[in-house]
C-alpha cells in the first residue's frame, strides 16, 4: 500500500511536549523533510514566528491539517470532548476525572495464535518502533467528527514482530480494568473491559495506527494513554483507548458495542453515508468547532486505502 499521507517518521527520542512541538516543525522543515501541512504552513501566517512558546497545553492549532486541507481541531478540543464510557458518558465530563488515571507503568500483552507471544513496556513500543504523525479524521458513529494528528506505530509493525501463525485471522484488543480509578467501570451496563477487534488483513492495513500521542504529547488520560488503536476509516468506539491485551484469533472476537446493541454497532462498523444507525441518519456529520453540518465520507474518506478490503461484501448487512 503507498501511504499517501506523508508520515513524517520521527524518532522517539523526538518526541516532544508540546512546548517544543512548533520549533520541532521547524527543525523538521530546516531538516528538508516536507509534510503536507508543513508546505501549508509556509504560505499560512506563522504561528512559529509570532507566537511565544506556549507553556500549557496549546488553545489553538498550529496551522495542521488532514490530507483534504482540512484543520486539525484545537488541543482544547480534542482533549475537552471525549468518548470514554471508563469514566463518565458525559462528553465533557471526561478531561475533569481522567487525572485520577495513571498510565505508568503500563505493559501490553501481545499473544494468542503467534510464534513469538511478547509483552512490551511503553519504553519498548516506542524506541522499537519508528513513531509518526498522522492527521487523521475520527469520526464518532454519533455523527460529531474531528481531525486529530496522532503520532505513533502502525499495528502491523508491531504484529510482524509476535509472527501471527496462519490459523489467526482476527485480532482481539482488551482495555484496562481499573474501576478504582475509573468510575464508569463501576456502572453495571457495560460489560467491562472495553474490548475491541479488527479481521487480520484490517489491523495489517498501514493506516491502522496504535497511538502514543497526539499535538506531539504523551497520549493524554482522557484520549487513551498511554497507547489506543486508531482505525480512521471506521466509527471511533472501533479506536480501542488504554489498551493492554492485544490478542491473535481464528474467531470473528465479541466488542463491546456489539455486545450492548447488536442491532446498532455491527463488528464492521465502516463509516459508511448510505446505511443508518437505526435511531439516526450517518449522511451527516458535526465537525467539532464547525457551524453547520458536513456530508459523511464513507470509510471516512479513506477509500483508496481501504475499500479493497471490502470487496464482494454487502455492506448494508456487514455493518
Ligand atoms: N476503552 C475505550 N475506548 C474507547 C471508548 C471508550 O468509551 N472506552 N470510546 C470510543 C468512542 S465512542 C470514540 S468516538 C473514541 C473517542 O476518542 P477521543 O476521545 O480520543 O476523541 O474513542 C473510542 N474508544
Ligand atoms: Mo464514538
């Protein structure tokens, strides 16, 4: 697959806070390493110019975007408007309880139908594997979106290390269980843990991300430190946060959502203009920050990556 999305491979030793996030641009410019939004930035007022470095967490963004020219949303948004059912359904309730999260130490189990069943430190995932930013659109199946740059590893790096064997065929992905610290894992509607799952040749395609970041960060508490999935083409309860087990299987795994509303959340889960939600339309969408509504993209605009995937399949039916 060409990537298309000019991930700038950044060392994890180069992984900054977002204080030096600007000038980490601007070294990568000086560097002759040209992004997509690096060229925008240069015909763009200059935030690295004008703008003293910013010792909190940034209020605006700096001039990013995604592959079709549109924004990243704000820091401010990305982490005030969560999905993270852990702490709280309320959407803007999340940034407020997700202090009391600590993602260090953390380790992730990676087992199951594999050759090489392996457990990894944060320390390990992120000097192993060649950490990037990608700008990617996350689009809730609530119908509200946003563009977000990550940064982390592609899934199938991390996958060819453990050597799935031929009868894998799915891969099934387990979020922490600390209902201590998270106090919407003491609600008995859920069946805790989160988990999630993708078919092998989805988790292997190079857009499916397992992020450690985002604005260049550490993952922040309330978006799934310290490391979540990232499937873009897919609505974001498939983007699994706080992920511990990773598991190699030769069965389509239960999900979460799945479990909860068969009927509403099918395993598949494509974004997808043309087939409703049973309660609500998906031709549409809110961009957070935006007046107005956007048409839906379906595989949220990432069908030249993906759509092979699903070829000969129904998609009314495999929803
Ligand atoms: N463990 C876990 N992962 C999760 C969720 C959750 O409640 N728990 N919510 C999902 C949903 S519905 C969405 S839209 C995205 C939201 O990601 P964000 O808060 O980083 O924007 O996370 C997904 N991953
Ligand atoms: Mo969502």
């Amino acid at each position: 697959m060409t990537n298309k999305f000019k991930s700038v491979p950044v060392k994890s030793s180069e992984i900054t806070p977002y204080s030096q996030y600007l000038s980490r641009r601007d070294f990568l410019k000086a560097a002759g390493i040209v992004t997509g939004s690096a060229l925008l930035a240069a015909c763009a007022p200059s935030v690295t110019e004008t703008a003293a470095p910013a010792a909190e967490a940034p209020v605006v963004s700096p001039g990013l975007t995604d592959e079709l020219g549109d924004p990243a949303n704000t820091f401010q948004d990305i982490t005030n408007y969560n999905n993270y059912y852990e702490f709280t359904t309320d959407k803007e309730g999340v940034a407020k309880l997700a202090p009391k999260f600590n993602p260090s130490p953390w380790t992730v189990e990676v087992n199951g139908l594999v050759n090489k069943p392996m457990t990894f430190g944060m320390d390990d995932l992120l000097s192993k594997f060649t950490q990037e930013e990608r700008i990617y659109r996350l689009r809730c199946v609530e119908a509200w979106s946003m563009v977000i740059p990550w940064t982390g590893f592609t899934l199938a790096s991390l996958l060819k290390e453990v050597e799935p064997t031929s009868d894998a065929k799915y891969v099934r992905f387990e979020s922490v269980l600390r209902p201590e610290e998270m106090p919407g894992q003491k609600s008995p509607f859920y069946p805790w843990p989160y988990q999630e799952g993708l078919r092998l040749d989805e988790a292997m395609n190079d857009l499916t991300l397992l992020a450690t970041g985002l604005y260049g960060e550490p993952m922040p508490n309330q978006n799934g430190a310290p490391i979540r999935l990232v499937v873009p083409w897919k609505y974001g309860f498939k983007s699994i946060k706080a992920i511990t087990k990773i598991e190699l299987v030769a069965e389509q795994p239960s999900t979460l959502w799945n479990d909860v509303g068969p009927n509403e959340y099918g395993f598949y889960s494509n974004v997808n203009p043309e087939v409703s939600h049973p309660r609500w339309s998906q031709a549409s969408e809110r961009r957070i920050g935006e007046l107005g509504r956007r048409q839906t993209l379906k595989f949220n605009g990432y069908g030249e990556q993906v759509a092979y995937l699903y070829e000969g399949m129904d998609l009314s039916v495999n929803y």
